[in-house]
C-alpha cells in the first residue's frame, strides 16, 4: 500500500501550497510525479482523494480526512525522528524530578524555564515526595534526581548526593490554641498533650520515616504542607514548620511561633541521584541546582 510518509507529505503539501504545481516545486518534484503518486494512493485505497470536477482539483471529504489524520503522523514521525538524534547525543527523552515537600517549587521555575531555553525536546515530570519517599522514588526509578532530600541514604543503593543546605523549622500554634497562651519555652509533656498535624510519608517500598511529633502523641496526618498548614492555622494541631512558610504566617497573625526546649530542629537536605545515570539533562539539573543562592531565604549553610 502506498499509504506512506512519503504519500502523506504530498498531500500535505498540495494543501498548504493551493495547487500540483506549487507543491511540487516546494518538494523539488515533477508535477506529474505528484499527480501519479496521488492516482496510485486512490487506486490502493479505493476512495477518491480529490474532486476534479472544477477547474482545480479540490480535496473529498475522505481526503481531508487523511490529510489532517496524516498530518498527525507526520508531526510524530518528525518529533521520533528529533527525540532519536537527541538520544544519539546524549540527552534523556525524560527526566523526572522530585521535590521534597517541604521546599517551594517557587525557586525551581526559573531553572525550568532555563533548561527549556536550551530548545531539547526532553520531557520533564515534576512529583512530589516526603521523608523516605524521595529516596524510595530514586531507588524504584521513579524519579531521577531528587530536590531537597531528607534523612539518610538507603545502604546499597547506589544513589549519589549533593548538600543543598539546611531547614530549619519553627513550632507553631494558632493564636486559639491553648499552648499560645503557655509561656515559653515549651516542655515535651505540654506539647505531647496536644494532636500533631504530621504530613505522611510517601514511601512505597522502604520503611516509613516519621518526624515533627512525639511517641504517643495524637496526630492528624495529612497529605502535604500546604494541607498542614491550614490545619495548624484551624487550630486542628501543632507541629513545626520550615522557617521559610512559618515567618510570613506568624507575621500575619495566623500563627503563633513557639519555643521548645530542644529548640529549633534543622534538616539537611541533598540533591540526589542514581550513581552510572551519565545523561545530559541530568547533569545539566545537578549543576544547575547546585548554584549558590538559588535556595536563598529558604535554605540556611550546611
């Protein structure tokens, strides 16, 4: 059958072109070439491509039908035909990144728009993880590079890290809540008197990781920060923050800063990534989001 690429290039470019003539000479052809080659299509289909009843030959409704569906083909086999020189180069058809959950994706969209300006064709995936969760995304392969990564590296696993800096977290309160009205600063017992609004794990395979409440405390679990914080702000629980989301809250008068004995926890967090991974959006990520600043205001010194 002579429904090809080829065949469909040809009817694409009698349409943009408005005639034989102008389409042939646009693909360096004799007319006649083109005239045959839609003849020999009619003839294998068994359908009438065009109307030649007029003075100019006019596309059939099962002609447009196979032009706009063949035109469909022909932007996929032109974007195969660039994601197979991209992967001849070097460069992933995708990337997946993760970021851990208690870091904004506000400093993320510059680097975004920055690798986009790069003109690859490489499909990037943002996800969110939490505590164990980036780690479990790595080793499964369901990321490639972690953002902002928590706790200790599962042994074995082959992943290799960079320090992006470190967290610190505020414990707050709603103004309503009885621990507001306690001086400071706060005992574990008062504070294990009271729900904690605790965001769950993602992990999938490994052990999950908890943190942010007390042995035997009560909690509220919930899927995200953005869900912690409004139920802290309801008075539904208590629980620390990141810094960088508790200062405007607290300023605002929707939270209540308070100090605990043990003081404020801080978090290393990591850039991290599958050890042998060599392409080059990958690398480009890793060095990218390693530059000094990038997390200004969010993230304090290692």
């Amino acid at each position: 059958m002579s429904l090809t690429l080829d065949a469909l290039a040809v009817l694409d470019a009698i349409d943009r072109r408005g005639s034989f003539a102008r389409a042939a000479e646009e693909l360096g052809r004799a007319p006649s070439s083109l005239t045959y080659a839609v003849q020999q299509l009619e003839a294998e289909l068994d359908v009438l491509l065009f109307d030649r009843s007029g003075h100019r030959a006019r596309f059939t409704p099962a002609g447009r039908v196979l032009l706009e569906e063949g035109r469909t083909l022909l932007a996929a086999a032109d974007s195969l035909a660039g994601k197979t020189r991209q992967a001849a180069g070097g460069w992933e058809p995708q990337l997946t990144l993760a970021l851990e959950g208690i870091l904004p994706l506000a400093p993320l969209l510059p680097v975004l728009d920055a690798f986009y300006a790069l003109g690859q064709s490489t499909a990037l995936r943002l996800r969110h993880e939490v505590l164990a969760g980036t780690w479990d995304a790595l080793a499964s392969g369901c990321a490639d590079l972690v953002i902002g990564a928590t706790g200790d590296v599962p042994p074995g696993s082959g992943i290799r890290t960079r320090p992006l800096g470190v967290v610190e977290f505020q414990f707050c309160v709603a103004p309503h809540h009885p621990l507001a009205r306690l001086r400071t600063p706060l005992t574990e017992a008062e504070i294990g008197a009271h729900r904690a609004v605790v965001i769950a794990d993602t992990a999938r395979n490994l052990p999950l990781r908890s943190a942010g409440w007390l042995q035997r405390q009560p909690r509220l679990t919930v899927a995200d920060l953005t869900a912690k914080l409004a139920a802290q702000q309801a008075g539904l629980g208590v629980g620390s923050l990141p810094r960088w989301l508790a200062e405007g809250e607290v300023m605002a008068g929707r939270l209540v800063a308070c100090e605990w004995a043990g003081g404020n926890p801080r978090e290393p967090v990591w850039l991290a990534w599958r050890g042998g991974e060599s392409g080059r959006a990958l690398a480009w990520f890793i060095q990218a989001l390693s530059a000094p600043g990038l997390f200004k205001g969010i993230l304090d010194a290692a």
